[in-house]
C-alpha cells in the first residue's frame, strides 16, 4: 500500500498525532482481541510520543512491547533502545514485566556471533506467535535507514529477525525485525522529524530502493513529517 504522507508544523504536532493513533489502536486491539502488540522503535524521534503516552489513560496491563531493533549492548547501557524507552516510558506505567519483550543483552565480540543468531532466532518464535502486530512505530534514519536495516545491504528474505554484523553505525552488532515481520501490522507510523532527515526524505520519495520503500502493509502507511524535514530548513515555513 502506498503510504500516506502527513505535514506538521514540529515535533510536538507529529507526537500528539501519534500518541492519539497509538491510544485509538489500543483501544480497538483490547476491545476486539483482548490485547495491544506494539512494535516501538528507538532513537530521538520517538521520544516525545512516549512522555505523552506516560499519563494517559488506559488498561495498561493488555499492552506487549516489542522492539523494531536492538544494539547488541548491557542491559543499562544508555545507548539500548530498551533503556531509552525504559527511561522515558516504560518506568512510569503499569505494562508487566513479562510483557515488555526486550531483547536480551548481547556482548560485542566475534565470539558472540553465534549467541547473537540465537537470539534472533529466539525473537523470531516469539513474534511469529503473534503475527499481525497491531502498531508499528517507526524512524527514517538520516541514511535512510529503518530499525537496523541499512541501505545497501542485503537481508535474507526467510528471517523475520535479523542478526546484523559490521553496521555502519555503531555498535557494529545489532538485531532488527526484517522489512516482513514490520510489514506484518494492522497499522504502521513512520516518524520523519529534523532536517538532517531531508535527504533521506527526498531519496524515499524520488524511488530509491531504500529499506523504508521496501515496506508493505496491506494496512495503512502513515508517514508524519514535522517542516524541517520537508523542508529542509527549520526556518521555512510549511507551503
């Protein structure tokens, strides 16, 4: 499906926008299905939507998280998406431990490529068993990229998670959900915010192959863009 493409004014615009999707969805999931799978991804983007999400109101103990991707770092570590969404979400409302379904801490090193592989295969068995989620949250990385799939590289079309080696981002070990597990939603927002996203933007756009273009929800694609992405200039106004 062809996304939808959605202009604010900023970034607190775009995350009142997606904290009342998320909540709608929510809503809908626990009413028809009895509970509400997210996928959530990590990065700056997203963080204004979770401070909203901390004082709203609903059944929290019907919400699983998921992680679109993951360094493969300590658990505390403050460059984990896991500790990020903690610090600024997670800590502050009543989602059961048992439904936070993190990643588990991976070591950077050679030896580890084996444990790393695992671990993508044991998320694999979790998130097949619950297939389609119902929300996906996503970033644009400023090279394009999406959760850790990178421009460029190729990605076995079998996974639904992949174990990925030698980033071009550090650190160089991560997992990711592959473009079929994000694909697999009910409902799927891309956050595009700041103006070193523009050329990734416009790349998207103009038909590059990039990972983004390669999603394909049979649902609907929302993608929210605050004017300095659009833009490419923070003090321009949206036309």
């Amino acid at each position: 499906m062809s996304p939808y493409w959605h202009r604010f004014d900023d970034t607190k615009a775009i995350a009142q926008y997606a904290s009342t999707q998320i909540l709608t969805m929510a809503q809908q999931a626990i009413t028809t299905r009895g509970s509400f799978h997210l996928v959530i991804t990590g990065g700056n983007s997203p963080v204004p939507t979770f401070k909203l999400l901390k004082s709203a109101f609903t059944d929290w103990s019907k919400w699983h998280i998921y992680y679109a991707d993951e360094r493969c770092l300590p658990l505390q570590h403050e460059q984990r998406n896991s500790y990020l969404v903690e610090q600024t979400w997670l800590n502050d409302v009543a989602i059961p431990v048992s439904q936070h379904h993190f990643f588990p801490a991976m070591v950077q090193t050679r030896e580890s490529i084996e444990s790393i592989q695992a671990v993508a295969a044991e998320y694999a068995q979790v998130i097949r068993a619950v297939l389609p989620f119902d929300l996906v949250l996503l970033g644009l990385g400023e090279d394009g990229h999406v959760a850790s799939l990178f421009p460029g590289r190729s990605y076995s079309a079998s996974q639904l998670v992949h174990p990925v080696f030698n980033s071009p981002k550090p650190p160089p070990e991560r997992i990711s959900l592959s473009v079929e597990a994000l694909s697999q939603c009910r409902q799927l927002l891309i956050l595009v915010t700041g103006v070193a996203k523009h050329q990734a933007l416009m790349a998207w756009q103009g038909g590059e192959p990039l990972p983004v273009a390669q999603l394909d929800s049979s649902q609907a694609i929302e993608v929210l863009i605050d004017r300095a992405a659009w833009t490419g200039a923070d003090s321009m106004p949206l036309s």
